[in-house]
DNA sequence: TTCTGTGAATAGGTTCACAGCT
DNA sequence: AGCTGTGAACCTATTCACAGAA
C-alpha cells in the first residue's frame, strides 16, 4: 500500500456513502464514471484513489458494489466499532450527542464530560454526563479510541493534555483554537467560522 | 493580486485569530515564525502566504500587529457584516444559532427556517422560526448574502435550490449529503462523520 | 544582524492517455 | 466496445535559499 493524501480518505468516505446507497437501490455494479460523478470528482481520480488500495475493479464492467463497499469500510478502519468520549456538554456537544450518522458508523459515545456541577449527573442521550475531573481516572479503565472535544477556547489545551496523557489516540476538536499535540497523536480540527470566512472572502473577491 | 488557494484563505483566518489575540496583548510588531508557529506551518508559508497580497511587511522587524489584521480582515472581506439564514432548526441549527463566534465576525443570523410546525414561531436565541414556505418570498424581500443548511440529507437539495432561486450567492451545507449548485454560487461543507472517518482511517493505519 | 519578499527547486496531487482485460 | 489500472505529463502548493531593506 502506498502513501495516501488526506484528499484520496476524505474521497473514500464519499464513495462509500454512495455505494451504500447504490446497494439499497440495488444496484450490484458500478463504474468510476457513476462514483466520480456523485463524489465531484473525475473518472480517473476515483480509479488512482482506489488503485492506491488494490485492483477492486473488473475492465468493462466497473466495480462490484457490496465488494467496493466492504473493502472501502475495511480501509478507513470502519469494519469495528469505536468507543467516543465527548468533552464538553455544551450546544455543539449536545447536537453531536444526538446526531445518528455518528452511531451508523460505528462511532458510539461512551461518555460525556462537563466541568459544570449543573450539568453533571443529567442524562444526555442516554448517557449521564460526568465530572471532568473524573476523566483521566475514567480512560484508564475505559480506554477510547476517540475524544471530540468541544469546550470553549480557553479549556481546549488542557482536556487535551489530559487526554494525550490517558493515552487517547485521536482526538476531533471543535474548540476554535489551535491545540498542540504529540507526534503520534491524531488530531482534527472542525472551525465552522473558518468556513464562513472562506466564504467571505469569496464574496468578496469574486 | 494573483490566484490565490484555498488553504491559503484558511491560513489567513488563522492567522488573523493570532493577530487579534497578540493585539489584545499589546504586542505591535510580529513575525512571520511567530505567526508560522501558531498556524502551524512555516515562515515561509506564512511570508508566501502574505505576498500574494502586497508586501505588508519590514524587513528586519515584522510585521505590524494592527495593520496586518486589518490587511488581512480587508483581505477576506470581513470589514463588513453579512445577513446569513439559517435553514433548518435542529440540534446542528440551535448550537450554530448560539455560537457567539459568528457573531463576533460580523455574521449575523438575520432568519431562522424550518419545516415543523410545531417549531415555527419559537425563538430561538432571539429570532423567531419562521416556515420554510416562505423562504423564497422573505429572501427577495430581505436578501442574504450567506445560507447556513442544517437540515436532514432528504430536503438539502431541495432547499438548495429554492436559496439558488432566490439569489443566494453562497452556502454552507451541514447535512450529509452532495449538493448541486450552479457556477458562480459558492458551496462549502462541513461533514462531521468525514472528519472521523478520517481519524478511524489514521488509526487504522498507523 | 534580523527578518522580509521572492525566484528557483522540490514535492505532491490531478489529469491524460492508452495498454490490457472482460 | 466498455471500463479498469497505471505510467507519464501536467499543474499546483510548499520549501529552500538568498538578495535586499531596516
């Protein structure tokens, strides 16, 4: 297997939606053309994506979609479930505690942390909201996969830190503040205002 | 003021964040290691960054903390404010409708739509609910310059469609789901479930 | 000396174009 | 004929490295 960008990931995620919902259509064969089109991309980039992987297809016919689709999900690793843990209780942490298209995929919210003592001990989905004090302590008899952080700015750096110490291995931030981690650490940054400004600068200059 | 891409755009927003925090600090003068090593990237970066622009900058010294900002906030069209709607009043909807960071750049949420009756007229943060019904004919009344879509995957296009109708020149899509939009209207998502997919990937991977 | 501004070099990602299966 | 897989060409973005201003 080959290096692979960020893009070709972000791609795969794309084509798998769309093979998903091709298998609920029906549909048992695809080509590049039929993915490149509902990914926004071409014909070629979707082959040169897949061909990073492993020749999945067959010349003249295009691609089996059960078999694309299951090989895609064993490539982003999302063949297992993965144990969440969220920070933040806030608005932001309560829209993702709700939101399905995380569960779907296997991304289950184990626990939920907060510093504020109202907050603490409320039933959130399902599951009860925690005392951020408690969080280390908590991930080191329930390891996670993932942390979604979504504190304001100014506590991002240090739940961060905690996490990193309690050996979480990837975390999703969406506090609108740059955070360090160390190498081996994943982190992801979700800045909705950052894509208003991109926006605006197309407004602007266009 | 030559071609300018996308990561650069975002790289100015980051730096911009840096700049108004220095500023608050009182720092007058900056340079672009110190503004690379907030943004994560290299002075280099920051310096090429700038120049396609103009040249901001003094040698030996840096850059000036107030007149970069401006420069830079002139630069993605943040002098102004923007009208935004929102449409679709859920989860994702209330805690966008909340964060104060849009406000605080100048995007203001002038209306809020959706579909349920039973949220229509409720105010939320604010601003009253109206029916999706009437979006079209509000828009050409009060015309907006940004759409925020957090509805479900099902009506996005739809609504898609009657913002393009009315002239909306750019969106941002939160639901989870491709969009079709003509040339010269502006287009960005924010996939929640992609950025983890992203991290399941890495995990997988390292 | 310090730090900017920028051409030149390098790296990375996308598109082209075509040989090779089915 | 239709569509994949892939090297080569192309294009875009980042890094290097250095001349020049403060």
């Amino acid at each position: 297997m080959r290096k692979v960008s960020e893009s070709t990931v972000r791609r795969l995620s794309l084509y798998l939606r769309f093979l998903e919902q091709s298998l609920v259509h029906g549909l048992t064969t695809i080509s590049s053309g039929d993915l490149a089109r509902r990914g926004g991309t071409t014909s070629a980039q979707v082959r040169k994506d897949l061909s990073s992987f492993g020749s999945f297809g067959k010349r003249g016919l295009g691609y089996s979609v059960p078999q694309l689709a299951t090989r895609i999900r064993d490539i982003l690793g999302l063949g297992r479930a993965y144990r969440v843990v969220l920070v933040g209780a806030g608005k932001i942490g309560g829209a993702l505690v709700h939101y399905e298209g995380f569960r779907q995929r296997g991304f289950q919210i184990g626990a939920i942390y907060d510093r504020d003592p109202k907050k603490v001990g409320s039933r959130w989905n399902g599951v009860v909201v925690r005392d951020v004090k408690r969080l280390e302590a908590d991930l080191t008899k329930e390891p996670s996969d993932i942390a979604i952080v979504t504190t304001p700015a100014e506590s991002a750096q240090a739940v961060v830190d905690a996490l990193v110490a309690a050996g979480v291995p990837a975390i999703l931030n969406f506090a609108p503040v740059p955070l360090d981690v160390p190498a081996g650490v994943f982190l992801k940054h979700v800045n909705m205002a950052l894509e208003l400004e991109a926006l605006s600068y197309a407004l602007a200059n266009r």
